[in-house]
C-alpha cells in the first residue's frame, strides 16, 4: 500500500531540483552580466587609451617636424603638403611595418592630419585619419578631430576632441566600435614651451558596441585627469550603462599605472589593465 509519505518523499526531491536549478541558473546569468560588464569596460578602457595616444604622438611628432623639418627618432616619416606654417596643410606619419616608439610600442600604418590653421589660434582644426593603424597588434579606425575654443573662464586653453566611426579591431580580430566627445582642458604647462609638462582634464562621453555585439553609453561622472609624462590616465571615474546596468571604473588617485578599478551592478571589484 501506498503512503502519502512515499508521494511526498519525490516531490520534495522534485521541489529541491527545481530549486538547484533556478539558483544555478541565477549564477551563471549574474556571472554573465559580470563579464559583459568586465569585457565593455575593457573595451572602452582600451579605445579611450589608444585614441589619446594616438592623438598625443601624431602631434608631438608633427609640431616637431613643422619645427625643425626632422624628427628625432629614426622612424616615423613625416611629409607635408605645404611649408611649415602654411595652412591649410596635411601632414602623413608614415610608421612604416614597423616602429617601435618611445615608451616600447609598436606601431605602423599612417596616422593623416589635416590642419586648418595653427592650433594656437582659437577656432583651429586637426581632423586625424588612420591608414591601416596599428599599435601593438590592435588596429585602430575613424575619424578624431580636435577643435580649439580659447580659454576657459579661468584662462585655461580648451579644446573639443571627437571622435566619429572609432573602431578597435583586437588582435583575436573581434572589433569594438567607440564615438566620444570630450572637452579637453589644459590645467597645468599651458604656458610652457612643449608639452612634456602639461597636465590636462577630460570631461564628456562616448558610446559604442563591445566586441561581442553589446550596447552601451559611458559618462565621465568625474573628470580624467592625463599628465602628458605618463602613458595612462592617472585619475577620475566613468559611468558605463548596458543594458540598464550600471557600472563604475576608477582609474585611481594619480599614480601612473595602466590600471582601473570596475565595480559591476552587483558591487564585485575587478581589475582592468590598459594597454602596455
């Protein structure tokens, strides 16, 4: 004869499965949600430091050439459209196969800037294109382009920084895409002779896709602060939202390094490392 125990003993067994099963589905959907939060920080980490530094060297270089007319280094080549101090004008960086930099990075390809006047003059252009760019095995495309607007209301040089169709193409070949706007303020060094010395904050957002396919917006909540002297940001936070989930990265208290502190949604810590 049956007993009601005997019903109930798989049902319990029924009941704890589906339990088992639900908290392990939970698990692996939180450990997702991590990743994609781990994988679009990286990737927006990765995009803003190779654009900056692509934006930094192309200029060190080119004001070095318009100059002097050569560069210090052996490699890039440097050729212009018309004389140093004639503008419009158009300036190729030609960093051949292979052109390892200050610094120990590799880069190649062509970095094309065309100039609309001297940067010092308020209401200047550089629109920088990159041809078949590399640093380090990641391809680097768009357009970024750098507008001055004079000083700020306390005498600081500014400068509106765009990038449209930024894309990073990692060396495994997935590629996340970027596009930014930021307002670039020159706190310290403006009035020194080169750039060595300054100090800049950056504030504004951009937006892009991962290199899995996943949306998301990211806003500068508190300024970046970028010494010229160091490869990486030194300092400030983003907001990455995807998905609804919001996430914080902290790129810590001015020390020079190549790492930041992402908090997900749900509180875990993670460390992200920028490029080398």
């Amino acid at each position: 004869m049956l007993t009601m125990k005997n019903h109930l003993v798989p049902a319990a067994v029924i009941v704890l499965m589906a339990l088992s099963f639900s908290f392990t589905a939970c698990q692996k959907e939180e450990t997702n949600l991590n990743e994609q939060a781990i994988i679009t920080a990286d990737n927006e980490g990765t995009g803003e430091d190779l654009f900056t530094d692509a934006d930094d060297i192309s200029d060190v270089y080119a004001e070095s050439f318009l100059g002097s007319g050569k560069t210090s280094d052996e490699c890039p080549t440097i050729t212009t459209t018309a004389p140093a101090g004639t503008f419009p004008n158009t300036i190729t960086i030609d960093f051949g196969t292979e052109c390892v930099g200050e610094g120990g990075r590799t880069r190649s390809g062509q970095i094309v800037i065309t100039v609309s006047d001297s940067m010092q003059n308020v209401g200047a252009t550089r629109t920088k294109t990159f041809v078949n760019y590399f640093v380090n095995g990641i391809q680097i495309e768009g357009t970024y382009t750098v507008v001055n607007n004079g000083p700020n209301e306390n005498g600081n040089p500014t400068f509106t920084h765009t990038l449209t169709g930024g894309a990073i193409t990692l060396p495994d070949g997935t590629t996340a895409t970027r596009e930014a706007t930021h307002t670039v303020t020159v706190i310290e060094g403006a009035n020194t002779p080169g750039r060595w010395d300054d100090v800049v904050a950056i504030t504004g957002n951009s937006s892009g896709v991962n290199k899995n396919g996943v949306a998301y917006t990211c806003v500068i909540t508190e300024q970046l602060i970028k010494r010229h002297n160091c490869r990486w940001i030194v300092s400030g936070v983003k907001e990455i939202t995807r998905n609804g989930e919001v996430s914080t990265l902290d790129f810590g208290d001015g020390d020079c390094n190549r790492f930041a502190i992402l908090t997900t949604p749900d509180g875990e810590t993670h460390e992200i490392r920028l490029p080398k």
